[in-house]
C-alpha cells in the first residue's frame, strides 16, 4: 500500500464522543500520510470544525471535509467506494434488524473495503492486539489480508480464534483448517501470530466478549456474515457491534469473481 495514495474516511452520526473522534483521527494521522477525509453530514457538522482544528493543532496535518447528505449508511458507503479509501472509521449507533434481517450485517455489506466501527461505548484504543475471528464459512477467510494490513499498519500481534455454535464433524474441521491457515499466513507476512484452540459448540458473543477481556489493547474482526444466525435471530455479527466496547474491523463477504485462486 503506497501511503501517498492511501486515502481513510471518518464519518459520525450525531451521538458519539468528540474527543474519541479526535484521538483517532489523530492517531491514524501519525500512521500514515495519505489523505483523511471527514464525510460531514447533518448530523456532525456542528464537531466539523472542532476536529479540522485539533488535527492541525496537535499533528499539523489537514483533514478534507466531503459534504454530504441522504441516508446516514448508505451515503457513507457510497462515498467510501467511490473515491477509494482504504478504510471507513464509522462512529454511530448501531442499525437494528427488522424482521426480514438487514441491521449491521445489511449495512456493512455496501462497503468495498474494511470498515472500523466504534459504538456509543468504544473509546480508542490503539490496537496492539488484534483478535481475528474465523468460522466454518470459506469466506472468513476473506479476512486474512485485510487484517494483515492492520496489524502492520499498527504492529499489531494477531489471535487468530476460530469458533462456531455448530459442533458436527464437518463443522470443527473446518474450524481447525482455517484456523491453521489463518495463523499460517500472518506468519508468512511477518505478523507475530498466536493460534488460540478453536472452540465449537459454544456461545459465540459471550465466548468473544470473554476472549477480549483476556487481551489488551484489543481490536476485534469479523466478518458481516458469520455461524450462528438464523431465520428471525439476529446473527452474532450484529451483537458484536452492538455489545463490543472496543474497535471492530467489519469486512463484507465478497463474492469471488473469475477463476484459479481462492482469493484469499
């Protein structure tokens, strides 16, 4: 990644913290020196100005201001895709599901690239720690570079814990299958790595909040879809987002186009 072209977006809806804002803008300013953009909304623009002058003030650096307006999601998925950016750092209430689903899974499945949420209750942190999560879907492993990126950008160490409420047989070998191709392929990138036990049959949000408790500095990442949902349930994904308090790397399944590789 050439950091002359990298490009990060931030964006807020009307509830979240300043100064939370602030500090990660700030930090990820000191990571890198490609472009950061603020998508000002309705919502945040009353912070706009308060956050352009805090990052000239404490790291001399300039951040854009894209005005937009329309559905808070959607608008800042749009814009993500459209100019590029490496990642979304999003500060906002999570999306309820309806019904027929939709809620957090639905929104983040417009983003082209990873998106940092921050719920209510995340502060930041920066991340020294990365708990990478994999379950028996093929596509968790879609993962693998994105988190790659993020440890690297942060030298990070990576806990690669795959997991599943499902326990048949066919279930638990692909848990440990990704599981040792996850840690495989950090090791490859120079990412200190730690391979924890898969775990089936277990309670996937409470085994996850467990986990984090364990590990500091901790950043979590899943993918949109995941084990463990069903017809009229909501999926773990959405409770991650909703009972986290630390930062979570949300990735989009994405569907393999062409073929030869496995796009991991």
């Amino acid at each position: 990644m050439e950091e002359t072209t990298t490009k990060i977006l931030f964006t807020s809806d009307s509830t979240q913290n300043q100064q939370t804002i602030s500090d990660a803008i700030l930090s990820v300013a000191r990571r890198f020196k490609g472009e950061l953009i603020w998508l000002q909304t309705a919502a945040n623009a009353g912070i706009t100005q308060a956050l352009v002058d805090d990052l000239k003030k404490r790291a001399y650096r300039d951040l854009t201001i894209s005005d937009n307006s329309g559905e808070f999601w959607s608008t800042t998925a749009k814009i993500a895709n459209d100019i590029n950016v490496e990642m979304t750092l999003v500060f906002a209430q999570p999306k309820v599901p309806g019904l027929m689903g939709g809620g957090m899974a639905a929104c983040v499945r417009k983003f082209n690239n990873p998106m940092i949420y921050f719920n209510s209750e995340t502060r930041w942190v920066e991340p020294r720690n990365i708990l990478m999560l994999l379950d028996s879907n093929s596509e968790s492993r879609q993962k693998f570079y994105r988190v790659s990126a993020l440890a690297k950008m942060f030298g990070c160490r990576v806990h690669v814990l795959s997991l599943s409420s499902a326990k048949d047989n066919e279930t638990v070998k692909y848990l440990y299958a990704y599981s040792g191709q996850g840690f495989n392929y950090m090791i490859q990138k120079g990412i200190p790595s730690t391979e924890l036990d898969p775990k089936e049959g277990v309670d996937m949000v409470s085994t996850v909040l467990e986990e984090v408790e364990k590990i500091r500095d901790c950043w979590v990442s899943s993918m949109n879809e995941t084990d463990g949902g069903g017809f009229m349930k909501a999926g773990p994904f959405q409770q991650y987002c909703v009972q986290l308090h630390v930062p979570l790397m949300a990735c989009a399944v994405q569907e393999i186009v062409g073929s030869g590789g496995s796009g991991y």
